[in-house]
C-alpha cells in the first residue's frame, strides 16, 4: 500500500490481481448477482487507490481490505435490496434430470444462506467460503473472535436444520 501511495501503478495491479478473484467470489455469493458482483469488486479497488495515502496498517492489509469490501457491499444491500437470481446454467450438462436436481439443490442452499441473518451469513462466507480465520474475520467485521464463533455457530446450526433432508 505504500508503493501504491507513491503513485506505483505496477503495486496496484498486484493488489488487484492478488485479491480481485475472491473479492468477486465473495459478491457473488453475497449478492447472487454477477454484474453488481463485478461492479462492488471495482469499486472496492478505486476506493483502496483513492485511500492509499490516508492507509495506517494497524491489522493485516486483507483484514482492511474486506472491511472495506463488507462496508461496500451491505450499504449497496441495503440501498438496492438485492434477490436471488437463478443460477447460470453450466457448459456440459451430463444429463437434464441431474441438471435439474443440481439446480435445486443450489438455489435451495443460496436461499439458505440469503436468509441468515447478515451478521451470520457474513461470517459464513468469510470463514467458510473465503477461508479467514475466525480472528480475521472478527477483524474484519469489528467484533470479538467470540462473537465470529457465537455467529459461526449459529449459522451452521440454522443451515443444518434448514437443510437437513439434503444432509447425508
């Protein structure tokens, strides 16, 4: 960050090409949308190149990096009311039946996780989906690492009844 301060055009492209990949994941899965999934990651990039020179690394540039990505996406959650969308269909489709059960099953997970609590479903797809610590993720969403394991908790049990006739 302190290269990119200085102006370093090649240190921002690292940054992005680093963190672009799963910041877009965590939209995605956050918003079910891909363009406004795109759309947040950008904009999570103009705003570290806007900060830089103000950037203090008190916590990890990651932990920094997704607060700024979690303030972004639940103000546009919030401002927009984002829903689910159908999932896109895959390339090679071994059969229309499996199609179709691989579909259910998918859109009756993300129905799951959508209607967690944000607290919850955001420690959910950092610690699970983005694999961060549980400290990490208390970092990032500015609690204690009791409180990321109290919601972690939580939201495993809410998924497991939820979804317990698709649980082996």
């Amino acid at each position: 960050m302190t290269l990119v301060a200085d102006g370093d055009h090649g240190a921002a492209a690292v940054l992005v090409s680093r963190h672009q990949g799963r910041l877009l994941n965590l939209f995605y899965r956050y918003t079910n949308d891909r363009l406004l999934a795109e759309d947040l990651s950008q904009e999570v990039f103009l705003r570290v190149y806007k900060s830089a020179p103000l950037y203090q690394p008190r916590a990890p540039f990651q932990v920094w990096l997704y607060r700024v990505a979690k303030n972004l996406c639940l103000n546009e959650l919030k401002a927009k009311r984002v829903r689910e969308h159908p999932p896109e269909p895959e390339a090679e489709i071994p059969t229309p039946y499996d199609e179709l059960v691989r579909a259910q099953r998918e859109a009756r997970v993300r129905r799951a996780i959508e209607e967690l609590p944000e607290r919850q479903r955001l420690v959910l797809l950092l610690h699970r989906f983005e694999g961060f610590s549980l400290s990490d993720t208390a970092a990032v969403m500015e609690t204690t690492p009791g409180a990321v394991e109290q919601l972690w908790v939580r939201a495993r049990a809410r998924l497991r009844t939820t979804l317990a006739d698709l649980l082996p």
